[in-house]
C-alpha cells in the first residue's frame, strides 16, 4: 500500500522503485482518532504525510491563526505541510472526520531514504508549497469579485498545432488584467500538459473530483487546482490516461457550473478532443478558438471541424476567432493561401519561434515570462487582446 501511494504521488513518482522501497520502509503509521486534530508546524518533525484511510480536513493557517486554505484530501493524498525552508511560519492541521490512518516520514526519514535524490524531492516540496501559497491568495481574492465567468475554448483539428503553449501563456497574458481571476481547464486528454508547460505540480483534476460525495465536490474540485505565480490557476482533466472516459458531459457540466462563480475568466484546452466533454465547453463558450498550423493535412482537418461547428452545433461566426500558428520556419502554405481554403480571414497569426517555448519550459517557466519578446509571447498577448474584445472584456 505504501509502495502504491509513493507510486501515484506527483512528488515521488518519478523515482526508481529502489528509492520507493526504502522511502516507504521509513514510512511510520500515525493513528488519527474522530474529532482528534494533529498540527504540523515544518518545524522539522514530519515533513511528508500522507493520508491513508479515513476522513479528515487539512486546514493551513498563518502566524496569526488566521487559516488561509481548507481541503478534504481523499485516501492516498499527500497532505501539504509548510515548507522547511520557509522562513515564515505556517501550521497545517488535521483534523480527524472519523477514525484515520496517517503515513507519516520526518525528515531524517526522507534523507536516509531519497540518498542522492533528496534535493531534488526538497524543491518539489518547496513548490507544492508556493503553489499553496498562491492558492490562498486567489482564494482571498475571489470572493469579493464573484461573478459567471466567460467561457473560451481552444480547440485545434491537428496535434501538434502548439494549442496548449498558447492556451497557458493566453492563461498569463490575461491573468495581467485579471489577477486571480482566470482559470486554464485542461481537457486535452488523454495527456494533457498544461501543468507541465507552466511549471506547476499537478496534484488533483477533474476525474478525481467526480469521485467525491456530493457535499465536497465544490471544496474538493477548487483543492484540485493549481496556481502558478502569474496569477492564473490550472485544473487538469486527469491524471492518468486511463480516467479519459471520466470526462463525461455531465461531469464537465458540473464542473463549469461551479468554477464560473470565482473567476472573471475560464480557458478550456480541448486539444484535438471532441468527445462529449469537449462539445459540452464548445456548447457554452462565448468565444472558440481554432488554432490552426500552416499544413496541408490540417487545412482538411479545420473545414470538417468549422463545418461541425457550424452545421451540427449551430456556433456564430461570430463566436469563432482563427489563429495561425507558424510551427515551422518555411511552412508550405502562407496566410493568403490558408484563408482561401477555410474561406475565413485569421484574426492572429503567431509567428515561428524555433524551440523558445520548449526552452522556457525547461527553464521552469512561461516563454511570456521568460521571454516577452518571443513570437509566442507576442501571439498570446494578441490572442488576448482579441478574446477580450469579441467578449466585450476590453473596456
């Protein structure tokens, strides 16, 4: 059971099954009685908890007692605990539902089990931890500004169009005018990678989600996602390939439902997906975007998906925004050429930017951070400027 929750962490997975074994060996059972609250301080005893069995609800709060974030992990969660090196004091409470089982590892414990992949675990640690931080500001923030978001899809008809680079850096670019306030939904299953391209850890989705009870689904879904620094949050569809049949209509329904009333903006990353989830967004988007790359393949490709849209889902044109995209330095069609054949004018086109966007990923970032004057960067912020003005934002 321990090797299988190491293994489905977002902090541990990635280590050889050695390193597991002698991580989850060092793992001590901690028993949590009903309506018992165990408090941790990441004053250096346990700095690694996970819950095992049970019900409880994790609680942090400030030096002041102030509590900032409250969430009901489910079994197999790891419970964030403030970081080590924090210089500022935090304390995280469990506090027991029912009877609860809590595997714990302090911190000789995590040194004498990672060996040589110790610093490594620390910084992803330490990231989980500012992602906490920055989800109790935007939580802070969003109550005082409730209100229906506006709904953007991006959808392409081709992989590797570049949608998701441009879905998180949009994300960013409009997070500007809308700190706390903007949302990046990803349901480009089955891998979808929005998490991965702004450097965030993702630690739950919308397929996790769907599995809590009815009373939780609020509280559980906004524990799900993740913020990065720019100000703008990601929730992933999923986790793992295999919970793609989750991502139901109605459960994305449900979804949007309830995250509307905290942010001002939501993005959905549907990838090349038009399964039922997919058309559930397009359904009550106020703005589609089709990213659309300058190839030949994806010209047949975007007709049939513009064709869809506006034969069998009844979507305005003027509802619909083209981008181009130029994922290549000599790409075999140019703008004029790409306009006859979709028989609509592209309201931005992105120019090509070598591997800018992966090297910014890399470097553990956003190209529109680490790079303003990136085509990337500069397509984002158009992209923006435009969505805002088809929903009538820009004002």
């Amino acid at each position: 059971m321990r090797m299988r929750i190491l293994e489905m962490s977002a902090v541990f997975s990635e280590l050889d099954d050695g390193v597991l074994r002698a991580v989850a060996r060092r793992m001590r059972t901690v028993g949590l009685a009903a309506r018992d609250t165990l408090r941790l301080g990441g004053q250096g005893q346990d700095v690694v908890v996970f819950l095992a069995s049970g019900q409880v609800e994790e609680s942090i709060a400030d030096g002041a007692g102030k509590v900032l974030l409250t969430r009901r992990p489910a079994p197999g969660d790891l419970v964030i605990v403030p970081a080590t090196r924090s210089g500022d004091r935090y304390v995280t409470s469990i506090y027991g539902l029912t009877d609860a089982v809590l595997l714990t590892l302090d911190r000789d414990g995590l040194l004498e089990g990672l060996g040589t992949e110790v610093e490594r675990v620390a910084v992803t640690l330490e990231k989980l931890w500012q992602q906490e931080l920055a989800k109790a500001a935007a939580i802070a923030a969003q109550p005082a500004t409730r209100q229906s978001a506006a709904i953007i899809a991006m959808f392409s008809a081709k992989g590797g169009a570049g949608t998701t680079t441009l879905a998180v850096n949009t994300a960013a670019a409009l997070a500007r005018k809308f700190p706390r306030q903007v949302l990046l939904i990803d349901l480009a299953a089955p891998f979808g990678h929005a998490a991965l391209f702004a450097d965030l850890i993702a630690t739950g989705s919308l397929a996790s989600a769907s599995k809590a009870s009815a009373v939780d689904f609020e509280a559980v879904l906004r524990g799900n996602i993740v913020n990065h620094r720019a100000g703008m949050g990601v929730l992933p569809g999923t986790l793992r390939p295999e919970e793609v049949d989750t991502l139901t209509a109605d459960l994305v329904g449900r979804v949007l439902d309830v995250v509307v009333g905290w942010q001002k903006v939501i993005i959905v990353d549907l990838g090349t997906s038009l399964a039922e989830g997919a058309l559930a967004v397009i359904e009550r988007a106020e703005c589609l975007l089709i990213v659309v790359p300058p190839e030949i393949a994806a010209m047949t490709d975007a007709r049939r998906a513009l064709a869809i849209f506006r034969d069998i889902m009844n979507v305005p044109d003027n509802r619909v925004e083209l981008v181009l995209n130029q994922r290549s330095p000599h790409p075999p069609l140019d703008r004029a050429a790409i306009e006859s054949i979709l028989g609509r004018k592209m309201s931005v086109v992105v120019g090509f930017d070598d591997s800018r966007p992966e090297d910014s990923t890399l470097a553990g970032g956003l190209v529109i951070q680490h790079d303003p004057s990136a085509s990337v960067s500069r397509g984002a912020l158009e992209i923006a400027r435009v969505t805002l003005a088809n929903l009538k934002l820009d004002g």
